[in-house]
C-alpha cells in the first residue's frame, strides 16, 4: 500500500517539495496509525527546508518533514490501551531526525506523543496547536506562572505567543503583550492581554507604565535572540524569563544583577532523544480540556492550502503577513 505525500529530495527554497507515492506505514508496538485530516506550518520546519543537514535536527533525504496533525487513528499496536481505531486526535510527532513527518497522508506517531483532539475545535484548528501549545505551556509551568502575577508575553500575535498569552490568562495572571502594529495589538487584545506596540513604547515605557517600575514577573519571549535583552530589561528582580529562541551570543550581566532565572524551552527533546515523550501526551490532554473549557482559542490564518500547496504555505508564514497559524488541510 502506498500513500501521497510531499518529498524533498534536497533542501532548499520553498519550490523543492516533491509529490510522491511513498510506502504507507506499517502499524508497530507503541505506535498508532493516524489518517492526518490537516498539519500547520511551523518556523521550524522552514528553517529545517531551507537549512538542512546544518540544523542537527533535520533528516535525511528524501525526507517528509512537518511535525503538526490533527486525524483520526485507523490502526493501533498491539500493546496501546489508551486509544481505539476511530479517535480523532492531535499530536506533534514526526518530521525530524528519524521521524517521517506529516505532509502525507497517513502518519506512524509515537502514542504517547499523541492525545484526543479538543471536541469544540475543527481538525484544522486542532492541527494548529500541538507544537506551539506544548512550548508556550512548558514554558509558563517551568517559570512557575501563577495567581496575582504580572507576565510579559513577548510577539503575542504570533504562533506560540498567542497560545502563550492565552495559556497566561488560563493561570492566573495578569498578562500584558507586545505586538508590532495595530492589527497585532488587537488581536492581542481579543484574546485577553493588555497590547503593548513595541514600536511605538519602549521597554522603560511600559514598564513603568503596567508596573510603577517594578518589572513583570515572568517574561515570555517567542522572539528571542537579541530580544532576550528586552526581556531582561523587563524582567522584575528574582523574576523568571522563558524562551523558545536562546542561539545567540549575549552578555548575562543584566541578569545577574537582578538575579534572573532563564528557562530555554526547546520543545523538540522528547521526540529527538525519546525523552519522556509521555509528558507531551499529558500536555496536550491538558490543553484539550482548556480548549474545550472556552479559554483557550487557536487562530488559524485564513488562507486555504492543499498538500500540493505546502511550498506556498511555507512562503506564507515566512512573509510575516499571516495572522494566527498557516494550517494545510491533507485530503
């Protein structure tokens, strides 16, 4: 049996997705067979297309890569209890390393990896949370978010900070964000934070602003890099600065000074080194319940892919115009 799928042969530009028949999985222990309905698009699958094997992450080729889905099982191992053929679910499992991803029609993904999607959600919405949900999440627990806080989520609008802000509201605190222009702001504002223009107000401005001076709490950085010094800035002392992009050269005195905990959350660990991947299955079964609660909200860009269409889908998301996740429905 054989399936679709979109293959890369050698990495490059967005044009060097490939349609292909390739072998459909076969079923194994621990695993379950999933029927992908949809898969969004995440920065870092862009940087493993165009980068490649400098990234120690990416596969080898041919490589199907994308790591999100939404499905629905349709076969299951011998030895998994915890789910029936038929179940919608969701997961983040694949495209990396030795792991085939998901721009195919069917998907061999670790069980515990995978969870029951949220019932009040479209499978195209679900498909847009597992990646980024379990890194805003991982990151808020590990910088101990909680009631009566003042949290700082910087890129707000973006895929894992508007699941970072919302995630935020769900724990208690009073949350604030930055985004890069109006339509940004407001849609931070939607979904529950007070919106900061980053372009307009500068650290010191909204610091003193939001927190007579004092600093945030906790400070999410989604961007990252030369960002993490604005988080810094922002930081309270003793306060607790997590982020998902931490490769960069920088001088940590700041932190120091003010006797900072940084958490670099690098989502990726449990599928790379089959490291308590079950802990992504509990985060997701989590999420589902917020979800299906109502505090929780994945916006999903509202232009269309197909599978044949992921290499625009990738020049979508790299063009900074999509507002919420770039999704690609499969079938």
């Amino acid at each position: 049996m054989n399936m679709k799928a979109m293959v890369i042969n050698q990495y490059g530009n967005s044009d060097v997705f490939e349609q292909s028949e390739i072998a459909k999985p076969q079923i194994k222990s621990g695993h379950v067979l999933v029927k992908i309905v949809a898969t969004s698009v995440n920065t870092v699958d862009t940087m493993i297309r165009q980068m490649g094997k400098e990234l120690p992450l990416s596969p080898d080729t041919p490589a199907v890569i994308g790591m999100d889905f939404a499905g629905t099982i349709e076969d299951i191992g011998s030895d998994v209890d915890q789910f029936s053929i038929g179940d919608e679910v969701y997961g983040c499992a694949g495209g990396l390393a030795d792991l085939p991803g998901t721009l195919a029609e069917y998907i061999l993904a670790d069980a515990k990896l995978v969870a029951r999607k949220p019932k009040s959600i479209s499978m195209r919405e679900a498909a847009a949370l597992p990646l980024v949900g379990i890194t805003a999440y991982e990151g808020l627990v590990r910088a101990h978010v909680g009631h009566g806080q003042k949290v700082l989520v910087h890129g707000g609008s973006g895929g894992v900070g508007h699941v970072a802000l919302q995630l935020a509201n769900y724990f208690g605190a009073e949350v604030y964000s930055t985004g890069g222009g109006e339509a940004q702001v407001n849609l931070i504002e939607k979904l529950g934070a007070t919106g900061i223009n980053y372009k307009t107000e500068t650290v010191v401005d909204y610091v003193t602003k939001h927190t007579d001076g004092n600093g945030f709490d906790v400070v999410y950085d989604s961007v990252g890099g030369a960002n993490i010094a604005n988080s810094f800035e922002a930081a309270a002392l003793n306060g607790h600065v997590a982020t998902t992009v931490s490769m960069v050269e920088m001088d940590l005195t700041p932190a120091h000074f003010k006797g900072l905990s940084l958490h670099v959350v690098f989502m990726l660990i449990p599928m790379l080194h089959d490291h308590k991947r079950e802990e992504h299955g509990e985060i997701l079964n989590h999420i589902a319940e917020i979800v299906d609660e109502g505090k929780l909200i994945p916006v999903v860009d509202d232009q269309h892919f197909n599978l044949t269409a992921i290499g625009q889908a990738h020049d979508r998301l790299a063009s900074g115009q999509a507002i919420g996740k770039v999704v690609v429905t499969i079938e």
